[in-house]
C-alpha cells in the first residue's frame, strides 16, 4: 500500500509539475552563463501563445470590455506591461487554460494506462470496456478500483521497466499465495496439506527475492541520484567562486539597473 501511495505521489508531482520543470529550464539555458539574476524566483508560469493570448482577451472582452479596450491599448504602447496585465485581469481564463491542460494529460495519462492494461491484463480490460458502454458512473467507479490496484505497476514500468516487471511478478505471486493458504486450509488429507505447503513455500521464496531486487533496484536509484546531487554540489560551488570576481558582479549591477529603470530590455528578469 506504501508503495501505491509514492508511485501515486510522483505521478502527480509529474503530471501537475512536468511542464513548469522543462519551461523555466529552457528560459534559463537562454541566459548568459554570468548572469546571476537567473536564479530570482520566477512564478510557475508558461509563455503564453498568440492563441493563449486572444483566448484570454476574447474572455476578457465578454465579461468586461473597458478593461479590454484598454488592453489593446496597451499592446500597441509596451507590450511588456500589457503581457503584466493581460496575466492579472484574464486570471479566470488562465486558470481554466490550466486546469485544461491537467485533464488532457490526465485523459492522456489514463489512455495508456488503459492500453497497457489491454496488454498485461486483458480480462480486466474487457471488463472495463464492457461497463464504459453502460453507466458511466459505475464505470469510473470501476476504473478508480482497477487503478488501484495496478496503476503503481503502470507507473512504475513507465520509468523502469524492470522494476515494473519485478512489481507485476510479486502481484501474481501474492494472489497464488493467497490461493495456495485458501486451498491448505480445505484441504482433507495431511499429504494434500504437505503438497500444498511445499508449493506455498516456493512461492513465498520466490517472492522473497523479488523484495530482495525491488530493494536492490531502490538503492540503485538513490545512488544515482546521490551521485547527481555530488556533481550538482560541485558546479554550485564553482558558480559561487565565479560570482564572487568583481568584473562580473559590476557587469551584473550595470546590466540589471539598465532593465529597471532604462528602455532597454534585454532579459526579462521577472
């Protein structure tokens, strides 16, 4: 169950955080390498499209067309301040563009869940898409219970197919367990009773290991991500040491009092 609600957890940091991680990565790549500004915080927000931005205005016009007027306006004077407002007065129409997005890839997300499980799980499949031609609501209801029950397998695989096929092992065994203990405790005769628990124990062996490798598999990726944070532990340390020249802190200074106060915008700071 632990094991469920991690594999749950970082599917839902991915799903909801994903395409922030890769745009606030791709806008600081484009900063020169001594600009220290780079690292002021910045909220969690995308460039917005020319569509995003005629969407947003179209909302805006509906429901207040002074402010839209003014807008417009304002597009035509300084297209930074009016990208500044444009964010501020279509805030409804941005946070529906959001929540969007999250249910298209959570509908994304859940499409290949079902392929996967067409694939690894047919029986559960057709047992879904029998109840999809139904009640809708029995149906999510069903698939929220499926999901459950192997969307941990799904996630896993999707990042390390061994792990996953490690997971997807332990569960059949786990079943065959259950049926084995059901099947000893029916069972008549001691020697019915001895073949079974020979079989129970080789499976119980079995699944053993395979606790064993999803450890093994753990460690494997904490080292991993331990020898990132040492390599990233290195470049801060060298960035600090390049920061501290002198040249480069009064370039910085000059540069960033020009984007305050002059006209000219080079980088967007904020």
């Amino acid at each position: 169950m632990q094991l469920r609600r991690v594999a749950a957890l970082v599917a839902g940091i991915a799903l909801a955080c994903g395409w922030t991680t890769a745009v606030l990565a791709a806008a600081q790549n484009k900063q020169p390498q001594n600009d220290i500004w780079k690292d002021e915080p910045k909220t969690l927000q995308r460039d917005l499209s020319k569509d995003q931005i005629e969407r947003i205005l179209k909302g805006i016009q509906q429901r207040a067309p002074e402010k839209a007027k003014a807008l417009a306006e304002l597009r035509q004077k300084d297209p930074n301040r009016f990208m500044n407002e444009l964010r501020t007065q279509g805030r409804p129409e941005i946070d529906q563009m959001l929540l969007e997005r999250v249910e298209a890839r959570r509908q994304e997300r859940n499409t290949k869940f079902l392929e996967w499980l067409k694939a690894n799980y047919p029986v559960e499949e057709q047992t879904l898409a029998k109840l999809k031609e139904g009640d809708p609501q029995v149906y999510l209801v069903n698939f929220e219970t499926i999901w459950d029950r192997y969307g941990y397998i799904f996630e896993a695989e999707s990042s390390n197919p061994e792990l996953g096929a490690v997971l997807k092992e332990d569960l059949a065994l786990r079943k065959k367990s259950e049926e084995l203990c059901n099947r000893h405790r029916r069972a008549k005769s001691e020697a019915e009773k001895q073949k079974i628990g020979a079989e129970l124990q080789d499976v119980v062996a079995r699944r053993y290991d395979l606790i064993v490798r999803r450890k093994e598999i753990a460690y494997e990726q904490l080292q991993k991500r331990l020898e990132d944070l040492q390599k990233q532990v290195g470049e801060s340390k060298d960035e600090i040491a390049k920061f501290k020249d002198e040249q480069i802190k009064r370039e910085n200074v000059r540069q960033r009092i020009e984007a305050l106060v002059g006209n000219k915008t080079q980088f967007k700071w904020d």
